[in-house]
C-alpha cells in the first residue's frame, strides 16, 4: 500500500498544483513514510516544494510533551529555517498571522480511530480556519489503526470541547480524509479540500485490521500511544483519565492496564463476568500488579487488569473496549458503593463539568455508572442507537471499502 504523503512524494502529477504556492505542513512524530523519513524533511529534499510554515497539534510537531495541558511553543526549525506555530499552545486554532504564512495547508496527521484524539478537533479548526480566509487543506491521509468498527454512545449537543469535536460515536472507525469530508459537509464548509487518500489499503484486512502491521513501523503519535494494542484498547481505557484509577500512565503500557492500589483486580473482574460476560469478548484479560513511576499512584502497588490484544485470542468484531471499560467501572460500582470513582479536576481546559462526562460527550455513562437499577443492557440499548445511526451516516464519506 502507499500513504498520501507517499503518492505525494512520488507522482510530480499530483504535486503539480502546488507549484507556485506557499506550502505547510500540520505534522507530528508519526508523520512519516514508509522509511522513516518525516514528511517534513522528505518534502524538502523532492525540491520545487515552497515549504513556508510548519504547525503541530497536542504533544509538538516533536512529541516533547508528555501529558494533557502542556503546551508546546512556537519556535524556528533549525533544519528547515521556517516557523513551527503550536495548534496547542497560545491557540487552539490559527491566527490570522498563521494563516497568512501559506496558500495550502498540507494535513499529515497519524490518527488513533476515537473521538477523544485532540488531533480529530485541531482538524476541524484548521477546516473551519481555512473556509474563513480562502485557504486550501489537503489531507495526505494515513490508515485508522483501530479499523473500521463503530462503538460508544455519541456526543450529545451542547458537549463539544476539545476532546470532542462533534457528534462522534467515542470509536468512529473513519481515517482523517474521511473526517475531513464529514467535517466539510455536516458543518457545511466553502473550502478547497482535496483528499489524497491511500493506495491499497485493506481496513478489514488481517493481521493488523486496520493498520499494515507487516509493512509498517509504529511511530508513537502521542507520548502515551506506544504500539497498536493501545490504539485498540484506546476508545475504552481512555474513560480511565476522567476516573481516579490508574490508567497505566507512568508504564510501559499506559492505557493497556488499569487499577489502583485500594481495589482487588480479581473481584473486580469477577463482577464484570457475572454482569455481561459478552462485553469481555475478543481479547484476553489478565490481573497484574504495577506501581506507575509518575501520574496518578505514583510510587504505590496497584491491583490491576491488563487487557491483551496482541495474540491469536484478539477477535477484531468482538472486541468492544467502549463497553469494556464501562462494565468495569460498572463492576466497581457494585463492589464499592462508595468508591469515588470519578475524579473532579481541571480537563483540557474544561473547569466546570466533570472529566468523565467531557470524554463521553455527556453526563449518560456516568449516570448509568452510578445507578444502582441500571443494567448492562440498558447501556447496550442506547449505544447500539447511536451505533446504527452513525455507520449510516458516516456510509456518503468513506473512502476505502
């Protein structure tokens, strides 16, 4: 198969409306080829490439920031003698002056398939940015390593943040082109888009489903995103960061494993058994203990689960993480009437509503959570709506079959 950036670099053809006109970039670490290369550097070297500005999203166009709420800078590349403008720094969105430093934006951004990536949101800016002052985007577009599969209840109006940029299901199973087109057509943008998809890939395909394992490297995308079976269990494990459980940060497999040093890891999954077995398909769950070296329960033993879809036991359909980690917190709930689960801190810039609610795009997982009636298939109910209606509506904007 070949990336966008790869058919970029490759066909003169495709390059030819770029001649003349003032090129950025909007990149990150795993904006690379096949062999390494950075988009950045590899579209210098091709030559007749007027590469004006460079902008990176959450973490710098490096991926020197480890944690939410750390800006990035803006700063010189001192390879390339341009501007690096930080999409999450000063700004979430660019300013006039940013805007001013180019004629094309090209957008190569290695995406994680889940509403919740900060990258979807910084794509949705840039779009509405650049329809406001007569730009063009191209999207050099990349696979979705969590596929194609849809799950998670959608973000409910008037829950838009930072971590939600619309009425996403939490697990969307678009690549960035896609969300670009649905961007462009549901907020009804005047913008030339142009969307250079890939050649050859197979979202269904085995062994990765979603991502070319064989042929690939994985490229962190973020600090905390290490290999592809984060990027699979991500739509779920990220309920972890609005809870006061350990989401493995502070690890080697942040966001695989979660737990806490006052819970007892097989009791808990014992519940979640007796509860809905059927949410537990499609990986193997494992009890363990950690002690994470920074972050939540830094320096204490947890009592944890680690979730493994690394072996032959991984069912790409089964697998639901969304609905995962909810009976997990569904199960503690019934364990520990009183735990305080939730946890009440300032998230992506959001200080009044709750962590939990702004990463499920509202107050229902919660609620359901935290209702003692509340049942498994009540939760199944509300979501296989949102479920069904999304895989319609996304249907006009794929690309890839």
């Amino acid at each position: 198969m070949k990336l966008g950036i790869e058919r970029l670099l490759q066909d003169p053809g495709l390059r030819a409306p770029l001649k003349g006109r003032r090129i950025a970039v909007l990149a990150h670490p795993a904006s690379v080829t096949r062999d390494l290369t950075h988009t950045l550097d590899a579209l210098a070297a091709i030559g007749g490439i007027e590469l004006t500005a460079a902008f990176g999203p959450q973490h710098g166009l490096r991926g020197d920031k480890q944690d939410n709420m750390v800006e990035s800078p803006d700063f010189l590349d001192p390879c390339h003698g341009i501007p690096v403008f930080s999409l999450y720094g000063e700004t979430r969105r660019p300013t006039r002056i940013m805007l001013d430093s180019f004629d094309v934006l090209l957008v190569d951004l290695q995406d994680l398939g889940c509403r919740i990536y900060t990258f979807i949101t910084t794509l949705r800016y840039v779009l509405e940015a650049a329809a406001d002052h007569g730009k063009t985007v191209w999207i050099l577009d990349r696979p979705n390593p969590a596929g194609r599969p849809v799950e998670g209840l959608r973000l409910r109006q008037e829950w838009e943040s930072f971590v939600g940029a619309g009425p996403l299901p939490m697990r969307h199973g678009l690549t960035m082109g896609e969300l670009a087109r649905w961007f462009v057509s549901t907020l009804r943008l005047d913008l030339d888009l142009e969307v250079v998809a890939m050649e050859g890939w197979k979202p269904a395909a085995p062994p990765g489903y979603g991502w070319p394992a064989d042929e690939y490297a994985w490229v962190n995308p973020s600090p905390n995103a290490p290999n592809l079976s984060m990027a699979r269990c991500y739509a779920g494990t990220v309920l972890l960061e609005g809870t006061t459980l350990s989401e493995g940060r502070g690890t080697t497999r942040p966001l695989e494993l979660f737990g806490a040093p006052d819970i007892d890891a097989r009791k808990l999954l014992g519940t979640m058994r007796s509860l809905a077995p059927h949410w537990l398909d499609g990986c193997i769950l494992r009890d363990c203990w950690f002690e994470p070296t920074f972050h939540k329960h830094a320096g204490r033993l947890c009592s944890g689960l680690q979730i493994h879809t690394e072996t032959a036991a991984y069912h790409h359909e089964r697998f639901r993480p969304w609905r995962l980690m909810a009976l997990a917190l569904k199960a503690l709930r019934e364990l520990r009437p009183d735990y305080p689960i939730w946890r009440e801190f300032p998230y992506e810039y959001e200080f009044e509503r709750l962590a939990i609610d702004l990463i499920n795009g509202s107050e229902l997982l919660r609620l359901w959570v935290d209702d003692p009636a509340a049942m498994p298939a009540d939760l199944d109910a509300l979501a296989r709506t949102d479920e069904t209606s999304w895989i319609e509506e996304r249907e006009s904007v794929l690309l890839y079959r």
